[in-house]
C-alpha cells in the first residue's frame, strides 16, 4: 500500500484519504455525542484504520513536501466535507424557544397547524409582557419552522438547542402530518 501512497498518485490519494477519515470522524463524534455507541464505535474503526495507512506512509516520506501538503490540505477539506455532510443529514432533534412580544399565538398556531406540538407560555420580559413559543422538531424542519416565526414576527427572539434525549411527548408517540 505504501508504494501506491508514496508513488506519483500518492498526493491525490493521501488527500482524498483525509478527506475520508477527517469526515468520518466528524460522523464519529456526532454519533457519541448523542449516545450511538455502536455507530460511534464502528464509523471509529474505519477512520483510524485509513488514518494509520496515511500517516504511517507521510511519516516515513517526510522528505516529500506533496505528501506533507496532501495530508494537511486533506484534513482542512476533510473537516469542510463532514461538517458539510452532517448538516445535510441533519439527524436529530432541535429544541426551540420562540419569545415574541406580539404574535406568540399566532406562530403557535400556524406551527400546529402543520403538524408540530407547541407549548405556550406567558413571560415578563425586560419591556413587558412576551409570549413563548416551544416545540422540538426534527432538525430537518428548523427552515420551517424558522419561516413561520419569520412571517409572524420578524423581530422575535429566536433560540435553538440540540436536546441529548427526550422521552414521552407527541414527537415520539405519532407521525406529522
């Protein structure tokens, strides 16, 4: 293998292969974050198996300033690449607050109205009386969620978390419509 990394190709492979592993790892650290330990474990072993082949070949070619290159141009593109790929999966949940001084009730209900669970609360905020909005949705639905707060009330005060679990709630017991 080392004779591949470390012929004429060998730059474009070693890029390409940091490319994998960096990205790979970024899956791996989102996946133990949320508790997937099997997936954490499994997309783990991949990417240092890549990452040893790779390093051990740049290692011993330090003399190349191409392989030095290709390895260090690879993880900066390697981190672009799975940050690019986790936020197109977008797997999880988004936990968000909506505080609005005016049309609290009104985004409530055009969220219910396609298909979200929404919590409402009364508030006292720094001007006076606010309305919260809360719902958690699947990540996948932040634009959609954000469009609607969007065309209720532009000016209110928008904050998303990423929950580490939920249990119970309509999220887990049925379908959106």
């Amino acid at each position: 293998m080392e004779q591949i990394l470390a012929g004429p190709f060998g730059p474009i492979l070693i890029f390409l292969l940091r490319i994998g592993d960096v990205s790979l790892a970024t899956l791996r650290l989102i996946s133990a974050v949320r508790g997937n330990k099997l997936i954490a474990a499994s997309v783990g072993f991949v990417e240092i198996l890549i990452w040893i082949v790779v390093v051990g070949t740049v290692v011993r070619n330090l003399n190349s300033p191409l392989l030095v290159l290709a390895y260090a141009g690879g993880f900066a593109a390697g981190t672009w690449v799975g940050m690019t790929i986790e936020e197109r999966l977008a797997l999880g949940l988004a936990e968000i607050r909506v505080v609005s001084r005016a049309a609290g009730v009104e985004i409530a209900e055009a969220l219910r109205e396609q298909g979200f669970g929404v919590t409402e609360m009364l508030g006292q905020g720094r001007e006076g009386r606010v309305e919260i909005v809360y719902t958690v949705v699947q990540r996948r639905s932040l634009k959609e969620v954000s469009r609607v707060v969007e065309r209720w009330d532009p000016e209110a005060f928008v904050r998303v978390e990423e929950p580490r679990s939920i249990q119970r709630g309509w999220l887990l017991s049925r379908r959106r419509k």
